[in-house]
C-alpha cells in the first residue's frame, strides 16, 4: 500500500492537503487519469490565452502568459503523445463540477474580477502541483512517475506567475485575505471525492 498523501509536502496556497482516498483512486486508474491529465493541461492553456484576450492593452500579462501558455500546450502535446504510445486516444470525458464551481467565484466588476481570475487559476496550477507530486511519489509505473515528476518544476512554476501576477498589482493582504476565502472554497470542493478518477475530484 502506498504511504499516506500526507507524506508528500504541503503546498502553501492550498488550504487542505489530498487526501489518500483520491489517491488510490488515482492510482486505480491511471489512464483514465492520464486522459484528465491531457484535458487540464489544454485547459490551463486556454485560461491563460483567455486572460491575455481580456486584457489586451496590458503588455506586461501578455508577456508572462504567452510562454505559460506555450508550455502547458507542450505539456498537452507530451501527455498525448505517452497515450499514443499506449494505444490510447484523447476522448471527452464528463468534467468534475470543480472548474464550473471556482469560475462562479470570480467576481465580475474589475480590478476584482482580475485577481479572481488570477487567484483561481494559480489555485488549479497549485492542486495540479500537489497531485502530481503525490503521483511521481505512489504511482507503480516507472514511465508514470517519470511524467509527473519531469512536470512538476514546471507546475510551481505556473502558481508562482500567477502569485507573482497578484503582488505586483494589489498590496499583499489584499491579496492573501482574498486567496485565503478561495483556498477555503476549492478545499470544501474536493472534500467529497468525485466517482470518477480526474486530476481533480
């Protein structure tokens, strides 16, 4: 039996750590997981252009989410590929309410609605970090583990820009009072485990 979820160091955005549950989920299905894993990794992509076509003026954004999104868009590509190679496609699969429920959190009069946006998605990047620490710690398959574990320099990175993102527009408790309700939210989420394995459930 793998070690507890636990084990595997806390990510200091997220306000409550996985639990083991998911991970034997996960572990149990590592394809179907891997399938989620390729849908986030486009997901994030698109986040990321869409924040740099809602603010079109602002050169600085455009600068840090450009890359960002090019990289989750390799990640894509490297996550499709290791399904090719096991003889498996992309296909849809029904999205854990996770996404939909954050989105809903973000406020919509700006400058709000762009610290949401970028707290939120930080907050995706942040779990996805957690998570795939947790598989390149547990998971039995070697070709796996390489995976997630290659990804994760990668993951901090991305809540990192978005932290970074944040602080250089509005003062630090505004933005720690603000990331500290969403935190809260995105724990109460996951706190009933989805009945069916994704990166986030």
């Amino acid at each position: 039996m793998t070690a507890p979820a636990a084990a595997v160091a806390r990510v200091r955005w997220l306000a409550a750590p996985t639990g083991p549950e998911w991970l034997e989920q996960a572990l149990a299905h590592p394809l179907d997981l891997l399938i989620d894993h390729a849908h986030c990794e486009r997901k994030a992509a698109g986040a990321a252009l869409q924040l740099m076509f809602r603010y079109p003026s602002d050169e600085a954004l455009a600068a840090a989410l450009s890359p960002l999104a090019r990289e989750e868009l390799e990640h894509f590509e490297r996550v499709l590929a290791l399904l090719g190679s096991r003889g498996q496609a992309l296909r849809p699969l029904a999205a854990p309410p996770y996404g939909a429920a954050l989105a809903k959190l973000v406020r919509r009069p700006e400058p709000e609605r762009m610290l949401d946006s970028f707290l939120v998605a930080g907050l995706i990047e942040a779990r996805s970090h957690e998570r795939m620490a947790l598989l390149a710690a547990h998971s039995p398959d070697p070709e796996l583990r390489q995976l997630y574990g290659e990804l994760l320099a990668s993951e901090a990175r991305h809540f990192g820009l978005y932290w970074v993102l944040c602080e250089r527009r509005w003062p630090r408790s505004v933005v720690m009072e603000r990331l500290e309700q969403l935190a809260a939210r995105e724990a109460e989420l996951l706190a009933q485990l989805h009945p069916q394995p994704r990166m986030h459930s």
